[in-house]
C-alpha cells in the first residue's frame, strides 16, 4: 500500500455528552488506509504562535497532523513530480495526511493546537528524516 495523494478529512465526534467530546482520530481501517504496514513511530503534539511557520520540508515517509485548535494556511507540493503547490486552510477536528515526499509548509492563523504522527524518525540525527524544501 502507497499513500500518494494528500488526504484532507474532517474527524467526526464519535461520542459527545456534558464532558465533552470524543473523536476517533485513527481506526484500524484508517491506520491501514495511510500507513499500511508501516507502525506510527512518532507522536508529538505542539502549539504554535499566530504568523508562525511551520514545516517547510518533507519526509521518505507518511506524516499526518490532526488540528485540535486554531487554524493554518498549508501549503504542500508534490517533490517527486514537482506538481504546482497548493494551498489549503486547515481548520479545528481537521487531519491531514501526507505522503511520502510530499513537502509541507504551514502558516498558523492564529494560536493553535495540533498533534503529529510519522511512520519514521523524528528526533535524534535526522537529516535523512527531515529534509528541508522552502515553499514558504
């Protein structure tokens, strides 16, 4: 299995009542659909400032950042057949999933909250993980 386009999807509420609400962020069939075999490696949730910049590289794997609060203007292009970038506004309960060498820039609106998975290294040496490709 090849994720090789960029997915945008809203999460639904799958469980609401005076606490709160849940969202199912991954299943077993959505895990399937844009990892494959390939194990979520790395978790990591960050806030980000109004007009910070975020990104500005891409991955040899599948990335997926869930939008809890805020909003950004994402910019993504396709490295490997340097397709035109596109724009798109992300905004809360909102996953988008990359695929691999997909590059990605992100422009928070306003202060937000989000939540990253890779299916590969991100911490420690990764110049081979994280390489950088200026769109913004």
């Amino acid at each position: 299995m090849t994720l090789d386009t960029l997915v945008i999807e809203t999460i639904p509420v799958a469980f609401s009542d005076f606490r709160g609400d849940i969202s199912n962020l991954f299943t077993p069939d959505s895990l399937a659909r844009f990892f494959g075999d390939t194990p979520i490696a790395h978790v990591a949730a960050y806030t980000s400032q109004k007009d910070a910049v975020r990104g500005n590289h891409y991955h040899p794997f599948v990335e997926a950042i869930f939008l809890v609060s805020g909003s950004y203007e994402l910019t993504v292009q396709n490295t490997r057949e340097l397709t035109k970038p596109e724009k798109h506004i992300i905004r809360p309960a909102q996953l988008v999933v990359f695929p691999p060498h997909f590059a990605h820039a992100l422009r928070h609106l306003d202060f937000s909250l989000a939540v990253a998975f890779s299916a590969g290294q991100k911490t420690g040496d990764t110049t081979k993980t994280v390489i950088p490709y200026t769109l913004l």
